[in-house]
C-alpha cells in the first residue's frame, strides 16, 4: 500500500513538473467555452463549441474568426462535429439544426425536411 502511495505521489510530482515546464508554450483558444470537436486543415484549425458555434484559427500565431447563427449560414450554435473534405468543404454536424456544408463562403443546411436524413442532431461527421 505505501509503494502504491509513492507511486502515485511520484508520478503526479512528475507530471506536475511536465506540464509547469511546458505551460507557457500553450495558449487557450475556449474563452471558456467547451469544445466539442476540432479539425485541422493545414496549420490552421477549425474548433467547434458547444454552445458558441465555430472558430477558425488561422495558424497557431494568427487570427481566431468565430461564425455562428447570427453572423452565417449556420442554424444553431451548437457544433457537435466538425470534418473536411477533399475539395477543402466543411462539413459540420449540429445538435438540433442538421448537417452543415460551408463552402468558402456559401452556407448549406442539410435537415430531415430538405434532404434524407432521418434527424436534425448529427453527432459525428467522417
């Protein structure tokens, strides 16, 4: 039991250590939001949140763009997926509102009354 207490403080003193060293390398993009998926494309980086909609990080030192329902094609804020196709589309799953197809600037909304899915929620994209 001791060994196993020694253990469990080496380990945690270890990964304390680790993740101190490499702190200030790190840079939080959430704004306290939660991020539900992320896709990258490039350097840059697509970040789906749960309540707050989409970002986009340009690369790793530029700018965050945010879309949501008030300033896109989006229907809802809340992103559940998020993947990229070949020709570079976004494809985005929401809770409620579909799936999403954002094509450089133009907007799709697929939902069980335009298309065939059988549910607005779509939870993963491949």
């Amino acid at each position: 039991m001791k060994r196993a207490i020694k253990l469990y403080y080496i380990s945690t003193f270890i990964l304390a250590c680790c993740a101190y060293s490499q702190a200030p390398q790190w840079k939080s993009y959430t704004d306290g939001n939660i991020v539900t998926s992320l896709a990258v494309e490039g350097e840059s980086v697509w970040i789906g949140y749960r309540y707050s909609g989409l970002a986009y990080l340009e690369n790793p030192a530029g700018s965050l763009f945010y879309y949501n329902e008030n300033n896109s094609g989006m229907p809802e804020n809340q992103i559940m997926s998020i993947a990229i196709d070949d020709n570079g589309n976004k494809w985005i799953g929401t809770r409620g509102g579909g799936l999403v197809k954002f094509a450089g600037e133009n907007w799709t909304v697929y939902n069980r009354n335009n298309s065939d899915l059988p549910m607005d929620r779509i939870l993963t994209v491949l």
